[in-house]
C-alpha cells in the first residue's frame, strides 16, 4: 500500500473511532508496526494528529465559527471576492472552499452561467435558487458551527470531479509561503480540493499574514495565485514568487 493511502486511511480511523494504537493500525492496514510509527511522526510533523504512548489521537482544532467571523474585515473580503468573480469565464466549474470569503465569492457569482461545486453549507444557501448557476453540494458530516462538509464521504465525492478554479481558504500562510489551517479535519478535505482542480486561488486578507494554525495544507508550490488587500511581507512575497506564484493586491 502507498504511503499517502496508508495515511488516508489512518486519519479516516482517528476521525471515526478517536484514539488508535500502533498494534490496531498495524493490524487493520497489514503493516509493519514500525511503518505505522513512521507515519504516525510525519502525520504529526503535518499537524494532522498527536503522538502518544503506543498509538495517536485527533487533534482538536480551535477554529472560529462561521457566525463569529462572517462580520470580520467585511471590506476587505468583498474586495477579494469581486476580484476573484471576475477571473471566472462562464461556462467554468467552480470549487468553493469553506469559510465566509468563499461565501462572499459565492454572492458575486449569482446569475451567472457557471457550475458551482461546494462544502460550503454558506455558498449553498446563497446559490440555491439561482437558476442559472449548477450546484452541486458534497456529502459528508456537518459541521454545523463552521457550517462545513468533512469527512471520507467529502473527500471520496471529490476524487469524482475536475474543477477548472477552486478558491481556498486558510487561516494562516507563513513566511516560507506554507499554507496551515487551525482545524485538522479540514484539511484532507482541502488537500482533495487541490487535487481536483486546474487552478488553485488563495484567497488571504491581511490578517492571515501570518495569522494561525498548526496543521500544513499546502506548499507555496501547490498554489496558482494568492489574492490578498495588502502588501506581504517581503519574505513571504519572495517564497511565493520562487515558487512561481502570482500575488494580487486588490
């Protein structure tokens, strides 16, 4: 079994049964217990789970919910979101990350000829009667509090589509242009949003420079081009154009 399945099915397990030893994993995926403590260390290296004696558990994310950060930086989100509707030729398929700037792309998408994919509980109830827009909303487990789609279900329904521009959220891009979220449940499901698309959008205002987080999603080299209402910092700008990223100041 490749590595990157083991560790698929190893964050499936966590998030389904909770805490997990080094002998049950071993078992369940028929590796060596010394794999499984390999895997474990790079999970963890990633923040998507914590090591502890003879096994690991899920790591609890402290994410604000969606209605406590909806009315935040209302300015500069709309900025970025009008920005980001007018990259979008009709006809595309759209994939909207979580979170309320997707929400707010989802607003400036209205009445358009466009297919629109989600997890996005938000974007879902702002499309749903538009009827010149295909929605197609992912299962998975709500998380109604972030208003959010998760899980296996998320992840296996997005391995079945192609997005032609998916617009990412993140709570934090750090100076060597990494890209972290505080909720490590989130982040598989992110990691498939990438996969599945043409083109990967970043869509940061100024205060997740560097903002938070302790859980990886990305590298600078997985992004197309980040969409942000202020100037980067140096460092930051320079990972992100070695890496061959374009940043848009809107």
């Amino acid at each position: 079994m490749l590595p990157d399945r083991r560790h698929e099915l190893i964050l499936r397990a966590l998030r389904a049964d909770g805490p997990i030893t080094v002998t049950v994993l071993a078992d369940q995926l028929g590796a060596s217990q010394a794999t499984i403590r390999r895997d474990l260390l790079q999970l963890e290296d990633e923040g998507l789970l914590k090591r502890v004696y003879g096994g690991a558990v899920p790591v609890v994310g402290e994410d604000d919910p969606f209605t406590d950060v909806a009315g935040v930086r209302v300015e500069a989100k709309e900025a970025i979101a009008a920005w980001c509707a007018a990259l979008v030729r009709d006809g595309e398929t759209v994939l909207l990350d979580i979170g309320t700037t997707a929400h707010r792309v989802a607003r400036q998408l209205r009445g358009r000829a466009l297919t629109v994919i989600t997890s996005n509980l938000a974007v879902y109830e702002e499309l749903q009667d538009d009827k010149d827009i295909q929605l197609v909303l992912l299962g998975g487990v709500v998380r109604r509090d972030y208003r959010s789609l998760v899980g296996f279900l998320t992840e296996d329904n997005l391995r079945q589509v192609r997005a032609d521009v998916l617009f990412l959220g993140t709570s934090g891009v750090r100076p060597d242009g990494q890209i972290l979220d505080t909720t490590a449940v989130e982040v598989p499901v992110k990691r498939a949003m990438i996969s599945a698309s043409d083109k990967v959008v970043l869509v940061a205002d100024a205060a997740k420079f560097p903002g938070t987080g302790m859980a990886r999603v990305c590298g600078p080299e997985d992004l197309d081009v980040v969409v942000t209402n202020a100037p980067a910092d140096a460092t930051t700008r320079t990972s992100l154009s070695e890496a061959g990223v374009e940043v848009v100041e809107v």
